[in-house]
C-alpha cells in the first residue's frame, strides 16, 4: 500500500496503513494492561506503606534509568531494527509483570524489591520508548506523522480511560497480584501483533548507523540549535516533571482527602481519562500543531489543576479533572505532532529519546518532590505546585521567544551537520516545516 504525498484527511487516516492498524489494536490491549498495573501498583503500595513519600520513590524510580540512561536508548533506535527492539523490550515488560505477580501472590513483596521491579521496569522503557515512537515513521511515512502521534496519544489515554476503570473493580474482586497477572497475558497480543507486521526494507539507513562515540549528544546538539524545540521541550519537561505526577496525587486524594478507596480512585482515573481521550482526539485534527499551542495548553492545564486542587467535594474534583485532561492532552499532543515532523529521518531515534527523557526523565525528582509535599504541607498544596509550575513555564518560554531575534536562518534547509550549529527563526505561530516521503512505503 502506497503512502500518498498528501496526508489523507481524518483523526484516524493513520489506520487505513495495514501494519499501523496492526501495531495500534495490538498495543491499545498491552497499553490497558498497564494502566491497570499501574493503578493496582500505586494502590499496593499506599495500603502496604501509608506513604505518600513512598508512593512516589514508586512511582520515579519508573523514570530514573530515563535520565541516567535515556540518550542511549535513542542511540539503540538509530542502530539496530527496531521491530526487533520492540520484540525484546515488551518480552522484558511481560516477565516483569510475571515477576510482581509471584511476589504479591505469595505474599512476599517487600518495599525494597518493588523499587527493584520499578527502576528494572524503567530500564527497558529507556530502550523501547524511542523504538516505538520512531517505529511509527516506518510504517505510515512522513505525511501520516501528525496524524499517527495523535492515535498512539489517544491508544494510551483510551486505556487510562479503560484500564483504571477495570482495576478499581478487580483490586476489589480478586486483589492486586491477578491484576499483574492480566498485564502479563496482555503482552502476548502485542508480541503476536509485531510478528505479524511485514517491516519495510531499511537497506538505505544500514550503512549509516551513528557510532557510539558522541551520539547521544548529537541529538542534544540537534534540538539546541532550534528555539522552538528548545522552548516546546523546556515547557513540556518542567509539566511533566513538576504537574503530571497523577498516579501520586489521585491516590493521595483518593485515600487521604476524599476518603473513596480504590475504586474512587478507578473513577478519578477515568473522569481523568475522558478529557485526555476528547482532547487527544480535538489535537489530532490540526495537521499544524504550533508552539503557540503548547503554550495555551500548558496556561489552560495549570489553571483547571489548580481550581481542582481546592474543590472542597469529591464530585466537584471529579469535574475539573475533564477539561485538565483535555487541556493536557491538546498540550502533548501538539508537542509529539511537532516534534516528530521537525526532526530528520536520520536523527530521529536521537531526537526522540531526548524527547523520552525530557518527558519523563524528571520523574525521579519531581514524584519524590510532589510526594514530600503532599506528606507534609498537604496533599493540596502537592497538586497546587505542579499547577503553578505549567502556568510559570508557559509564561517564561512565550517571553523567552518572543524577545529572541527574527534573523536566524532556517536549519530545516541546511545539512545535519551545519544545523546542529544553527537555530532557525522562532516565533510562537512556528509550525513544522513540511519535508518529502523517505520513498519508502509499506506493504499492504
């Protein structure tokens, strides 16, 4: 099947793709696996600790190997196949799974050994998150890319959305190690699903594997030399970092606040995961997304955080969290879009694991920091802080760029090796420049 020079036009022309529809079903099962792991892995923790701190050493030592070692994993994508990354990396997540399965079922799971689990479980993230997101390009071509970035944002908030829901049923029913069972089963569909998957030739990238020596920099060197990825990136790290730490605050707000248990919690997920679903969707059918975008998004998302931050009642909660996820979602959503279309094909796994990284590699300081917070000033005042933080960094990077100077010129037409060196012209009203099809197409 031939990718057309033009991108079809529909949230979900990326499916018409065989082997995107394969790749997108397949993992939409794995993906709510894990979010139901995740919500049954917060909840082990709180009812066997009583810790907020605790919860969230959890939940960033997820993301500590990210920052330690997430450039290497970008390194890895550029190297080697990444189908065969991906086979290797969801193997490892299933036997994880396997792992906290036996440990709570037999009712040996001490605290030291789950922050083992947590921090192996980053480890093989480092590596597959940059696979999969540059796996992507193969398989839908150049001019799906928006399109594609939006449905793999909507897969993962389709089954926050579905996910959480379930487990608040099963950690009730049948308890938190079957529910680390039924993650484990899920990797099945999606190893089945890239075996099936008939992987375009990449005889053309085989000879031009970047070398160990100083690659990982080089993707840094490449988003330093554009503001507007400077600033979309400094935006989304200091979010993600400081705002979105949800698995500590919801459970914080489930168990201490608004006193609801594990299935309040369920629902608190999924009222989440509805507005990131509609606001996933409302993104995805800008072709364009603008830095001007990730801006509004980032002011609108720290503004519903914080009125949701003082809602006395628990209902009153719950309705904030719809327009925050619809807020952040249309501010990820518009940051992956961009991102993909501004980066050349032979940077890509670099630039994406930077992109890995800042998203998520600051998990380790501010899941601990949030979590500190809410132990001792309130669990209010935890969520507060990651408010303010999204609405102080959107008002920095929209001043930052609009003072920067209009005379530098555009890297997109220069050489890899003479735009790592030069930044192109920002402006909050930037949108990816267009680039042609690798040639490539995928088989039908």
């Amino acid at each position: 099947m031939a990718v057309n020079s033009t991108a079809p036009a529909g949230v979900f022309a990326a499916l018409r793709v065989r082997d995107y529809r394969i790749y997108w079903s397949t993992g939409l099962v794995s993906n709510v696996g894990s979010a139901m792991q995740g919500v049954a892995l917060d909840w082990f923790v709180l009812t066997l600790t009583h810790s907020g701190t605790a919860l969230g050493w959890v939940v960033g030592l997820q993301f500590a190997p990210v920052l330690l070692f997430g450039l290497w994993g970008g390194v890895l994508a550029d190297r080697y196949d990444r189908r065969t990354l991906l086979l290797w990396t969801q193997t490892l997540y299933a036997v994880q799974a396997l792992l906290l399965t036996v440990m709570v079922l037999s009712g040996h799971a001490p605290l030291w050994l789950l922050y083992l689990l947590s921090f192996a479980l980053g480890c093989v993230f480092t590596v597959e998150n940059p696979a999969r997101l540059s796996f992507v390009t193969e398989l839908v071509g150049r001019t799906l890319i928006p399109k594609a970035a939006g449905l793999n944002i909507l897969s993962l908030n389709a089954a926050r959305l579905i996910g959480p829901a379930i487990a608040g049923v099963l950690i009730g029913a049948i308890g938190t190690g079957w529910v680390f069972a039924l993650n484990a089963v899920s990797f099945t569909v999606v190893l089945a699903g890239l075996l099936s998957i008939r992987p375009r030739a990449r005889e053309a990238r085989a000879g031009s594997r970047p070398p160990w020596t100083g690659a990982g920099a080089e993707g840094l060197r490449y988003v330093a030399a554009r503001p507007e990825l400077v600033g979309v990136f400094t935006i989304f790290g200091l979010v993600a970092t400081f705002a979105v730490n949800f698995p500590t605050t919801l459970t914080l707000f489930a168990g201490r606040v608004f006193d609801v248990g594990s299935g309040g919690l369920g629902i608190m997920n999924t009222a989440l995961a509805i507005g990131t679903v509609a606001g996933t969707i409302a993104a995805t059918r800008g072709v364009s997304p603008r830095v001007r975008t990730v801006v509004i998004g980032a002011l609108l998302f720290g503004g519903f955080e914080a009125l949701a931050a003082v809602m006395p009642t628990y209902p009153a909660f719950l309705a904030l969290l719809l327009p925050a996820g619809f807020t952040l979602m249309t501010l990820n959503t518009a940051v992956s879009a961009f991102v993909q279309s501004e980066v050349s094909d032979a940077m890509r796994g670099r630039v994406m694991a930077v992109y890995t990284v800042i998203s998520m590699g600051g998990s380790p300081v501010g899941a601990p920091a949030i979590g500190w917070i809410s132990q001792h000033a309130g669990v209010r005042w935890g969520l507060a802080t990651g408010a303010a933080t999204a609405v102080l960094a959107a008002v920095g990077v929209a001043l930052w760029l609009a003072r920067r100077s209009p005379s530098a010129p555009d890297p997109a037409a220069l050489p890899i090796s003479r735009s790592v060196a030069k930044g192109r012209t920002p402006s909050l009203d930037h949108t990816p420049a267009s680039e042609p099809s690798t040639g490539g197409t995928p088989h039908d």
